[in-house]
C-alpha cells in the first residue's frame, strides 16, 4: 500500500510530480532545457548525457573558461544586421555553427537520430554530425530530413569494418568524415554508480553496460590507433576528412602531416581525459600552429551565443554544440532541437551587434581578453 501512495511517490521524486513542463516558447535560453531534459527523461538516460569522465575536472573547466575570456568591444561600427553566413568544405551555412556527433539519440526521444535531423534542418539547416553510434541506419537518417550532414567514425582495428561503415555514410550523403581520437580509455565514475543503483532501462534505450575488459578497470576503447590510421582510411573517403579530439599545437601539426583536411579541437565534452585543459584555452596555440591552413572547429562546453563568438574570436572557423541539442531533442523532439538551434542562433547575432562586429570577418582576437590562470 505504501509503495503505491502518491503522496509518498511524489516526496520520493518531487520534481517531476509538482512542476509544470513548460511550453517551448517560454525557455529563453538553451541552459533553460537541460531541466527540462532532466524533468523527462530516467535518470540515467539524463546521466549518460551530463557525466564527464572520472572526477569532472574537465567538464567544470570547459565552462568556466568562458568566464576567463572578456568581450572588448567596438561600440560604434555600424553593426546593426551582422552577416553569419559562412562556407565550410563547400556547404553554406547560415551561421558558424554545427551540431556535434553524440551517440544514442533514441534513449531520448522515440524518433531519435531522424528528429534530430529534422530540427537541425528546420533550424536554417544547421548541418548535423551523425555519429557512428548513433541509434538509427545511417541510411534512415539521411533520408529524414534535407539538410547537411557530416559523418563521424570511430575506427576499429579491421579496415574492412572502417570500409563499410565509410561507404555506407558517403553513399547516404555525408559531406564530411570526421574521425574521434580521443577517448581511448576513458572511465565514468557515474555511470559506473548508476550500474549499480538503477536497473538499465531498455523502454526507451538504455545506456551501455559497462565491462571493465581488466581488472583495473582500463576500457580498452580504441588504443591500437595510430597516426597511420589516417593513410588508410584517407583512401576509403571521398569527402573531406578530420580528426576530433585535438587539445595540443602539436597534435594539429600532425593533422596537417597526415593529409587531414581540418582540425577539430575538442576534449569530448569533458568525457575524455580528466585534467585534461579545456579546449578554449588551447583553441588559441592550434589556430597559430594551424595558420589559417584548414578550418579549425571546436567544440566543449559552448551554451551561449557569447561562448560561439569568443570561439570565433579565439581562431575557430565554427563551433559545433554537443549536450545542448540533446536537451533540446530529449525535451521536445525536432521542434526543440530547432529552437535551442535557434536560440543560439539569435544570441550569436546578439552578441555580434553588442561588441559592434558587423561580419564574422570583422571578428579577431581583439574582440576578446583572455585571463587563463
Ligand atoms: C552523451 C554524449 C555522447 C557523445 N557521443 C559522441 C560520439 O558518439 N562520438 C563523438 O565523436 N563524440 C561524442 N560525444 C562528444 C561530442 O561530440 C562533443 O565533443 C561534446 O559533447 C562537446 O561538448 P558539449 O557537450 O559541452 O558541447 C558525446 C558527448 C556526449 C555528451
């Protein structure tokens, strides 16, 4: 009798039981739907999608280094319809902004990697990242919606796997192959928890078991990788091709050494290395290493129009959003992922207008100071 109250149910988990899911067009920015998001989804669906890796140094570091970064503005420049359109590997955009590769999208929302599509589509096709765990065919997802679409690959150790699942991603239209390095042997301490205290839920996907391969708990993920990894899978793609998950000048050297035809700086949302740097505070030593090169995109921890454009103004050619479309899809479907799109969308040109940057051209490191400690 006692388990089936109500009254107790709702003390046991009063958020969900008293408060109002509120109607999209009342969030006002994308910060407002991770508690939406949290407010929806089972706890370790909501999670699997927050954690960083082991004690989330990183992850709190991403975000706090846009604190570190003050906008310097230009007050009187005429800035009064700041132009964001811009062209990255041919495709035109809209505004410098992509939608990172995360896994899973159906433990969010039934239509999963397809709803994603089609917000980002709706969102002046912003282009969307699938990534190579994603829930859905790659065939399915291509044909959900029109906009562009990229492809991201983790390799595996046999080519042949590397061929197939490169043909098929080019053959469903990707216009891009973005290859993870990072996250070799990474460990979530939280989700280790959650294996422990929440049975997986298989309703609507559930999160990945996690099998420590030894008993020191290493996740062998992909640790037979090496740079010549890259000679290999250049011949299996036709369409530009990068590497994500560079935090060092050193190791976007080594894109450009191998043929790579970008560099994507990023430390995985802080799911990679703990104590790792943010990616803003390396952003800077990449684009000068890289020299104007290839385009530089960058990822972790943006959640502000101000955050793209101090990216922007630190060297990035786009930034690319990883948790904030999943809030968006895992609260309301497409029409969220759209609006969160939206929203920063509309900030961006905020803050373009608001430090008197007329054009993406017209911004440059002195737009910003940086205080790193
Ligand atoms: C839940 C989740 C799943 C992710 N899955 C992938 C993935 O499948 N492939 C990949 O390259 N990166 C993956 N990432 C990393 C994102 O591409 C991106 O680097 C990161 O989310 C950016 O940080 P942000 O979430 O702070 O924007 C994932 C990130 C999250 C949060």
């Amino acid at each position: 009798m006692l388990a089936a109250s109500p009254i107790l149910k709702a003390q046991l988990d009063p958020f969900r039981e008293h408060n109002r899911i509120p109607k999209l067009d009342e969030l006002i920015t994308a910060l407002d739907f991770e508690p939406v998001f949290h407010a929806k989804l089972p706890r370790q669906v909501y999670n699997y999608t927050a954690y960083g890796v082991d004690g989330e140094f990183t992850l709190r570091r991403n975000r706090q280094a846009f604190d570190w970064v003050d906008l310097v503005p230009n007050v009187i420049s005429h800035a009064a319809t700041p132009a964001t359109a811009t062209e990255l590997f041919g495709t035109k955009m809209a505004y410098p902004i992509l939608v990172s590769p995360t896994a899973a999208h159906v433990a969010l929302h039934p239509e999963g990697e397809a709803a994603t599509r089609q917000g980002t589509t709706a969102a002046s096709n912003t282009p969307m990242i699938v990534s190579n765990v994603a829930s859905l065919p790659i065939e399915k997802i291509g044909a959900a919606a029109t906009g562009p679409f990229w492809f991201q690959l983790y390799a595996k150790e046999d080519p042949e796997l590397n061929r197939e699942t490169l043909d098929r991603a080019q053959a469903a239209g990707c216009r891009a192959v973005v290859v993870t390095i990072d996250q070799q042997a990474s460990a979530y301490e939280r989700e280790m928890h959650d294996r422990n205290l929440t049975p997986a839920s298989g309703r609507r996907g559930s999160t990945r078991e996690v099998k420590p391969r030894t008993p020191y708990r290493i996740r062998d993920f992909r640790l037979f990788q090496d740079w010549k990894l890259f000679a290999e899978l250049r011949k299996m793609v036709k369409v530009p091709l990068l590497a994500k998950g560079i935090v060092t000048a050193e190791d976007a050297l080594l894109c450009l050494e191998h043929g790579l035809d970008g560099v994507y700086v990023s430390n995985h949302g802080g799911r990679s290395l703990d104590y790792g740097p943010s990616t803003l505070e390396v952003l800077p030593e990449i684009v000068d290493a890289v020299k104007g090169r290839v385009p530089v995109l960058f990822d972790s921890g943006v959640r502000r129009g101000s955050d793209v454009l101090k990216a922007l103004a630190l060297g990035a050619s786009a930034v690319c959003l990883g948790r904030v479309p999943r809030w968006g899809l895992g609260a309301y479907g497409a029409p969220g992922v759209q609006r969160v799109l939206e929203i920063m969308q509309a900030e961006l040109v905020q803050a373009m207008a608001a430090t008197g940057c007329p054009s993406l051209a017209a911004i440059d490191r002195s737009l910003v100071r940086t205080d790193f400690p």
